[in-house]
C-alpha cells in the first residue's frame, strides 16, 4: 500500500464542517485498504470520551476513530480544553486534567512550546502507526494575532509536512472572501500547502456554482476539489455545542416525547443522538419551564459546571418544573451532571468548580456529591437493572456520589448509579442510553403498540460513516485528492 502524505482539514472559521470532512474521509480511507487515524493537537469542547485506557479526548475525534475502524487513543488528541466558565477552561493533556487556565494566561505566546512539543510527539507516534494521519484545525487559520502561538493549525501542518485542505461553509455567506482571505493572508510557505478548497454546506441546485467555482479557483490559485451539499439525512455526532441552536424544541402527539433539560454549561450531549433517532421518540431540548409540560420524559445532562448550572436551573424556573414533573409520575433521569443536581446536596470543598462550596440538589434522590479534584475516565462493561444483556459505556467526572440503591452492575460486580421508584433514576454513565435494555426499560411506559422497536445504535452508526463516505465520493474530487496526497 502506498505511502500517503498527511493532510489536515482546515477552515475559513469555526462550524464550517472540518470534523465531518474529517470523518467521512477516514472511512474513505478505511473503505480504500489503508489505515487512517485522526488527530487534532489542541480541540475547544465539551463532548469529550473516554478512550480504552481511561484517558481523556476529544469526542470528534473518538468518532473520526470510529470511522477508520480504530480504537481511538489520546495521542488523537493530546491537548483538549473543556470551557467550564467565564474565560476559563479545564486544560487535560495527554488524557489527564492539569488544572483550570484561563484564555489569556493560556494563549500567551511564551507558554505555548511546551504544549506544541506534546503536540508533535502526539503527532510523531501516531504517524509511525497509521497511514494517512488525517489532521484537524480549529476554528479559523487567518488569526493573524494568534499565529505565533498557533499550535493545531498551519504550525502543526508544517511540521507533519501536510498538505492543507480549506473548509469553507457556503451556507452562512461570503465565501469567497472567506476564501480569498484565508489563503492570502497566509506566509508564503504556508499558502504552498494549501492544495485544495472544499466549499462545504451548500443548498439547492450545484450548477449554479459552476462559475463562482471557475472564479474561486482563478483568483486564488488552488484548485476546488468539491462543493459539498447540506446532508440532512446523514447523523454523525456533533463536536460543538453550537449544533444545539439547530436542534428541535417541539413536541408531537404520536411520538414519546423526550425533553433533555438545556444546561449553561452542557457537555456530552452526544449522550442523546441514538435516543434521538428511534423511531417512537421525539427528542427536543427544553430551555423554559413551559418546554417540559408535553414532556413524557425528562433528562437532565452532563454539566461542565455542576454547581453553575444547578443554580441557573432554580434562577429560570427549571428545578421546580423538574420536580413537578417527577411528581406527575414523568419520568425523570439525571446523567453525570444531572445525576448530582438530582440528589440532595453537592458539594465542592476545595472549590474545583468555583467559589460556592455547598448547593442544594433536586432531592429527587436520596444521595450527596462531593466535587474532587480528582477526575475519573475510562470505559466500563455493565448490566442494567437485573436485564442480562452486556451493555457498554464510559464515564467522565469529577466527583464521587453514594449508591444507596444502585441502577447498574459492572462486570467486577461493583454497582453505580441510583433509582427512587421505575420512572426516576440517575448514574454517571455516559452511553447509557446507547443501549437497548436501557432504551426497552424507558419507552416501555409509553409503548402504544405493543413491543418497543429494536434500535441497533452500533449498526446505525456504521450505516451513517458509510453514508457519509458514499455523499463525499460523490461530491468531492477523491481521485484529486489521492493525487495531491501520493505526491512524494
């Protein structure tokens, strides 16, 4: 199999598409007969997962990983800063939390080697490993006042020796001088590397970019390699909560309506996509009391800040209405964040969340919370309630809550999590409701036919990378692209 060069997704802004391009390629690849792997040195989120050795990443590029059929490791992601408030930011490097930062101590120039030496290891191991290393940027590569300190873009695809492929997204106007700005703007050396443009995001009929994509390629020397449409139908995990503001806040009489609670510092939200595509639910976020009324079911998320956020709950109304809806008999289920908000009290004695060191919970569960410095991540095999059925999912937190009346079993036999009656439990576990002994137990309730519909998630995710690879075969240049990346 012949030897790749790198190349990395980078972007005219932030959201403009780089961890979907990035996605949809590694399957490519995969599909190809070569072994892809992602990486992305410095990644902003609050999706975050939990690879096999209990190490801490990027969600995007855990499902990149997935994508390439590859166990996803830290060194995908080595710098990850999860926003936990105003300017400030968790900062877990290699996998491990390493304090809280905040923006501008962090940027600062001076600081900014030893992280980028991490980066290049990171960069350097998994290249021995796999062939191609698909990079990710972030945000925008024409931050000219963040250049010197830049470590995730054009820095990093200098040194991989990558070649630059420029996202841009149609979809929210200006594209060409989006384009135009982002390439010119660059060193010199840095715009050689920028060997093709994908103008991602476009809606109605592709012929009528036939010209702007003839001009794009004439003003800016680099050739257009696909004008990728909107893909509605394709569901992969997003990486930002930026996809929350396009997500639906409506419920549906002939669905079971599943409210997920919105949070100020939500985090893990991808917790919800597989629920979210059965085909007896309708899943819309609740940001108002009066959200959770035509609510059959109610789901508190993870929270980057659980303090914070459960203090804003009582601020807007939301804790009473939460409690008014366990007490209608709706169901009620807290994960990670939630679960704690739920219980009677959470407190933070060495102030890892902030200033406020005792909080009231929800009291919709007899347990307390004690916030620790201490952050536990791994991936866990477990068993719901007394169904038999190996389930999977993977915890990330900070903090350690008593089990009074445990929701799950571990395969070492310990047990986790909490239930006060059938319709009101919480646990720790993200990927809870990836799985269908939980998803049979909660819809059950509400089944108005009959036996609840089997929803594979493992299988419907495959379907989706494979989809995903088929809408870009079709859209992108993927001979071009090869051509550029076979180039030594």
């Amino acid at each position: 199999m012949k030897r790749l060069t790198p190349i990395l997704l980078a972007g005219t802004g932030s959201d403009v598409g780089k961890s979907l391009i990035a996605t949809g390629l590694c399957r490519i690849f995969r599909q190809d007969g070569f072994a892809p792997a992602p990486f992305k040195a410095q990644n902003m989120a609050l999706n975050s997962y939990a690879t096999p050795e209990g190490l801490e990443i990027g969600r995007a590029q855990a499902v990149q990983a997935e994508a390439a059929g590859i166990e996803c490791s830290v060194d995908m992601n080595p710098i990850l800063l999860k926003p936990s408030g105003e300017n400030m930011s968790q900062v877990v490097i290699n996998g491990k939390p390493c304090g809280n930062r905040d923006a501008y101590s962090y940027f600062r120039r001076e600081d900014k080697e030893a992280l980028r030496r991490i980066a290049h290891e990171a960069f350097d191991r998994l290249s021995a490993r796999y062939n191609p290393v698909v990079l990710e940027g972030a945000g925008s590569i024409s931050e000219l006042n963040l250049r010197d300190g830049d470590i995730v873009n054009m820095s990093m695809a200098a040194y991989a020796d990558a070649d630059v492929i420029l996202v841009a997204d149609i979809d929210r106007g200006g594209v060409f001088a989006s384009v135009y700005g982002s390439v010119m703007l660059q060193t010199p050396a840095d715009r050689a590397r920028i060997k093709g443009v994908v103008i991602n995001k476009f809606r109605g009929d592709l012929r009528l970019f036939d010209e702007g994509r003839r001009m794009l390629e004439e003003i800016c020397g680099v050739p257009v390699l696909g004008v990728v449409p909107m893909a509605p139908h394709i569901h992969i995990d997003e990486e930002d909560s930026v996809a929350l503001a396009r997500k639906d806040r409506h419920a549906r009489r002939d669905k079971v309506n599943v409210a997920v609670v919105l949070l100020s510092h939500i985090s893990n939200f991808t917790d919800f996509n597989m629920l979210e595509r059965h085909p007896m639910v309708n899943l819309f976020y609740a940001a108002t009391p009066e959200d959770l009324n035509a609510a059959d079911i109610v789901i508190l998320p993870g929270s980057k800040n659980t303090i914070g956020d459960l203090i804003d709950l009582r601020r807007r109304g939301m804790a009473a209405a939460i409690a008014e809806a366990a007490k209608d008999g709706k169901t009620v289920i807290g994960i990670c964040g939630g679960y704690q908000m739920m219980g009677r009290l959470v407190c933070d004695p060495d102030g890892v969340e902030g200033a406020i060191t005792s909080v009231p919970g929800l009291g919709l569960l007899p347990v307390e919370t004690v916030i620790t410095g201490y952050k536990t991540t791994r991936q866990v095999e477990f068993r719901f309630m007394d169904d038999e059925r190996v389930c999977r999912g993977y915890e990330i937190h900070m903090g350690h809550t008593d089990t009074p009346a445990p929701l799950v079993t571990f395969a070492d036999g310990t047990r986790e999590g909490c239930m006060a009656g059938p319709r009101c439990f919480g646990s720790y576990l993200h990927g809870l409701l990836d799985n269908q002994p939980v998803i049979d137990y909660i819809l059950k309730p509400y089944d108005r036919g009959g036996e609840c519909v089997v929803f594979d998630a493992a299988e419907f995710k495959e379907r989706q990378y494979d989809l995903l690879a088929d809408w870009l075969r079709k859209h992108m240049d993927i001979q071009r692209l090869y051509e550029i990346m076979e180039r030594r």
